[in-house]
C-alpha cells in the first residue's frame, strides 16, 4: 500500500515553523518586548482559497493544543546563541486565537494578525503551511509519496550527471521549504532523502524540528520583517536600516551573520552597510532581483571596503531549483562562498501539482505603516501607497528599477 502523502497534523509542533522565526523572536524578547504589530495573508496569484476557509480555521484553531516539551527545548539549550530567559518564555508560549483572524474579504481569503509582535511572530509559518497543506489535501487527493521523492531523486541523478564531484566540492544546499510545502510529510521525506543520498552538500534545514529528528542543523537569521518593523521603532526612517542592524550586532555579538538586503532594495542597504558592518557580518542574502546581478553588486561592494569577499558568503533562496543554483555556483565558484536555500521546488514538486504563491507580511509595527519594496518590481507590499512613496522618497528609490 503506497504511503500517505499526508499526516494527521498539519504544524507538529512549536518547532515545526523557520529558524529564523526564533531568532527574531529572541531579539524581539529582549530589545521589543511590546511592540505592536499587524499582519496579511495574501495568495499572489489570486487563486481561490474560498472552499477550504472552514478547515483552515479548524487547522488555526488547532495551534492552540501546541506547547513546547521539556525534550524540544532541550535541543534549543544545545545552541549558544539561544539565551535562558528566551527557553523559559518558550516553555510558556502559546499560540492566543485572539491575535488572528481567518475570513473572506473582497470575495477573497483573507488572514490578519494584530496584537504584540512578541506572540504573533511565530503565527507566520504554521499559517501558510496550514493553507498550503489544506488546499493540497482538497486538489490532489490522489498523490502519493513516492511521487516527491522519485521526482527528488530525478533532479538528483541530473546533477550527477551534470556536474563532476569534483566541480561539486563547494556546493551547498538546504531546504528552506516550511511554508509552501505540499504536507509536512513530503518536507519530511526531502529531508531524509537529501541527508542520506547527499551528504557533504546539503548542509540543513530551516525547519527546526526537521533538524532535530535527524540531527541536522537549523539554518536561519533574519527576514524582512526585522528591517521593515525598525521603519517604526524609533530612529529616523532614513536610519532604520541601521538601528535594525546595530540591534541585530548587540544580540548575536557576531553570530548569526547573514544579512537580508532587498527590503527597501540592495543599493539602499549596501549604502548602510558600511565596513563596520561588512566586517561584523559573514555575509548576505538574495531574495529578489537578478540573483547574479546582485552577487556582482555585493561583490563589488566587499572590494571597495577593501575586505576580501571569498571571506564572506552569499546565500541564495528566491524562487531557486538546482539547475539555478548549479548556474551561479559554476559563475561565482572561487570569487566568494556561495550556498542555497531551496524552497517550493524542493517541498512542492511534484508531477501535475500547481504549487501556491502565498506570503503573510507585516504591514504595520506600533500603530504606523512598514513596507518592503524589494529588488522586483511588483514584489512591494504595503496596504499605504503614501508611505511606500515617502520611503522611496528618503531613500532614494528609483521607481524605475
């Protein structure tokens, strides 16, 4: 009989979610603690989620069951950087209904989250897996497993044959698939087949408690809300990037070191990022824009603070498959470190399955608008167009980019 593709429980658990939802939270804990934040879903596609609205509430309301066990936050007080005080908050953390909103609005599915950043921040993941998962359990019925990780083992076998194991020395991949995963069953699988079919190149995941079933490691630092909640937590606009950063730089004390840098866009963060910070900081993150574009960029900008860049590591993880990431690791081989993060390709493909296009993104931090422009057009988000212009405005953003 063929394996289920699907589990009785959607989010497993309060691991079950992104690394970097944890880091965050920890520095929110200890520099934010009442911070106020707001929340959207949106499916960019337009694709209707109408059907499934019933059970996507009964899979919200079940988070509540969730509390973290004394094994799990064992495996948080194995990793240094995780601070006692933060372990003893998780172990009373649970997710309050009373922050989120599941409804249709403009003939559309519509989620919101609002109340204290500190007990919202980890609502994000579960929630788009949570509708993934349901949505793929309506539409495709009749997948089984062996589907996923056949079409895995296909794209492995093609870069065998496509790449020597000596080209591949330096090739790195990880799964960063939690929130457009087909079920946690497939992540499931992507992870045990690529930790044991593919040792030395695949180097983690960003699922925690994927990483700690089969003892791996997380992978994960920050992500756009950090830099778009700074545009509201007090310095001047024109220096939020930089108070994100400082702030970043005094909870980690130079671990956790790579840098998100399409928020408000790479040539407005790289005049931020000065040596201070290219020093302190091991690398950046692509997550919008032409991805080898963006390396010559950052390239360029290492050199120019006179710092080595085959010091420093470029992470990749937008929309990436393997013959992308074997693209601009053959391109950038021997210049600078390189490494991948690989999403929807890696936990949602599979053969005739449409996978999903959704984001939750944070579009207000105490009261006031936050937005996150990016280096493609059509990726910005904002529900207030005047703040977007002002922001483009104090930093001088180009709208024709």
């Amino acid at each position: 009989m063929a394996e289920s593709v699907f589990s009785d429980r959607i989010v497993q658990n309060l691991l079950d979610t992104d690394f970097y939802k944890l880091t965050m939270m920890q520095a929110v804990l200890h520099n934010y603690p009442n911070a106020e934040v707001e929340w959207e879903f949106r499916c960019r596609n337009a694709e209707d989620l109408k059907p499934y609205l019933a059970e996507i509430r009964y899979q919200i309301e079940r988070l509540t069951e969730i509390s973290i066990t004394a094994d799990q936050l064992a495996f948080l007080e194995r990793i240094p950087f995780i601070k006692p005080d933060f372990i003893r908050f998780l172990s009373l953390f649970r997710f309050n209904m009373r922050y989120v909103q599941a409804g249709i609005e403009d003939d559309q599915l519509c989620i919101r989250l609002r109340g204290p950043w500190l007990h919202v921040i980890l609502f994000e993941i579960p929630l788009l897996a949570i509708v993934s998962e349901v949505r793929n359990r309506y539409r495709y019925r009749e997948v089984i497993l062996e589907q996923a990780s056949e079409r895995l083992y296909q794209k492995l076998d093609w870069l065998k044959g496509e790449a020597s194991a000596s080209e591949l020395e330096g090739f790195q991949i990880a799964d960063f698939g939690t929130r457009r995963r087909f079920s946690y069953r497939v992540q499931e699988e992507m992870v045990h087949i690529l930790k044991r079919d593919f040792p030395g190149r695949f180097v983690g995941t960003s699922n925690v408690h994927l990483a700690r079933e089969f003892d791996i490691k997380p992978i994960g630092t920050m992500a756009h809300e950090w830099l778009m909640s700074h545009q509201q937590l007090g310095p001047r606009l024109i220096d939020s990037q930089i108070a994100a950063l400082d702030c970043w730089v005094r909870e980690y004390r130079g671990l956790l070191g790579i840098a998100l840098t399409d928020c408000i866009t790479t040539d407005a963060f790289l005049k931020d990022f000065d040596l201070y910070f290219a020093k302190l900081f091991d690398g950046l993150r692509h997550d919008s824009g032409d991805p080898l574009e963006w390396a010559e960029k950052c390239i360029r900008h290492y050199e120019r603070l006179g710092i080595d860049p085959q010091t420093k590591t470029l992470v990749f993880s937008d929309g990436l498959d393997l013959p992308k990431a074997l693209e601009l690791y053959r391109a950038l081989h021997g210049r600078i470190h390189v490494s991948f993060g690989i999403g929807t390709n890696l936990t949602c493909d599979i053969p005739g399955v449409v996978p999903m296009n959704i984001v939750i993104k944070m579009t207000a931090c105490n009261g006031q608008p936050v937005a996150k422009i990016s280096d493609t057009p059509g990726k910005t988000q904002c529900r207030d167009e005047n703040f977007v212009a002002y922001l483009k405005h104090v930093f001088r953003v180009s709208d024709a980019r």
